[in-house]
C-alpha cells in the first residue's frame, strides 16, 4: 500500500483576500536556539501573506568585536533561529511552498574559527569583521564575493536598493 501523499497548503486555503492583509514583521527578539516542534509559534500567518524575519548574528546573544576570539563562546546560544512562525490551516506533513522575495543586509558579516572544531588547528584565530556594500561582501586586500544571488525580480531589486537607502525599523 502507498504512503498517502502529503496535502499542498495553498492560497486557497485562505478566506481574508492578501491584498487587504498586511505584512507581518517578525522581529530578531523573537528567536529560539533549536529546532523544536515544542517551541510556540509566535505568529500565525494566512497562507500567501507577506512576512519579514529580522535575524541577528550567528554569534546570537554574544556581543563580539574586532580582535575577539571565539574560545569562550557558548555554542548552545549561537545561531538562532527566528520564530517559529506557524500557517493558518497548515498541519503537519503539508507541504508549503515559500517564496524568497528579497534578502537586505545589515551591518557587518564576521568570520572566525571555533577552537577544536573544523580543520584548522588554531586555539585562538581573531574574528574578521567584513563590510557589506551593494550586495559584496569586501574581504581585506580588496577582494568581493556577492552577498546573495541575483535578484529574481525587478520588484525584490528595487525594495533591495530602497532598503540600503533608509533604515530598517526595528
């Protein structure tokens, strides 16, 4: 006997029309440290509608500088993930399908090594802080990587560049 097939949540699930409903901010507070269908939602969206998830560092609730290193970092509260964020009507085993429609940058990125983990066999390794500028990461001695893919849509470009020109309520 075949697996039933999971049900495709959908706009049509929906009763409220998206063009009235207003997007929904999710703010960086809002964050847990594990993936857990135990953890609350903390906000139920309608199938279709607009949200915006604010994130914080990886270095989640750990206030780090240039020169910093990582040997004293609890790894239990690094990466945070914001949310949860549940769908009206969706239920477990739905397949949802999202769509990405900008990602804007703020701050600076940082890399650094987490002594006994990975390859590399420094104790200490100071983080690097990188400037983000226009979509590029700057790494020292001038090298840039794009911070994120091309945008999909003329729309996500243009709230991208509206974003880099004013600030971002928090």
């Amino acid at each position: 006997m075949d697996a039933p097939r999971p049900r495709v949540a959908s706009q049509s699930m929906s009763s409220p029309t998206l063009e009235t409903t207003p997007a929904v901010r999710v703010g960086r507070a809002a964050k847990v440290f594990s993936y857990s269908a135990e953890h609350e939602p903390v906000v139920t969206v309608m199938p279709g509608q607009t949200v915006i998830v604010e994130t914080t560092s990886a270095f989640g609730e750990f206030a780090l500088g240039p020169g910093d290193d990582l040997s004293g970092l609890d790894i239990d509260r690094c990466d945070p993930l914001t949310g949860p964020i549940a769908i009206a009507g969706a239920e477990p085993g739905d397949v949802l399908e999202v769509h990405i429609e900008a990602i804007d940058l703020e701050g600076v990125g940082a890399q650094g090594v987490l002594p006994d983990i990975g390859i590399l066999e420094w104790s200490r390794l100071p983080l690097e802080f990188l400037a983000v500028y226009d979509g590029e990461v700057i790494f020292p001695g001038g090298m840039r990587l794009a911070a994120r893919a091309t945008a999909t849509s003329s729309k996500a470009t243009e709230s991208s560049a509206a974003s880099r020109r004013r600030p971002t309520p928090s």
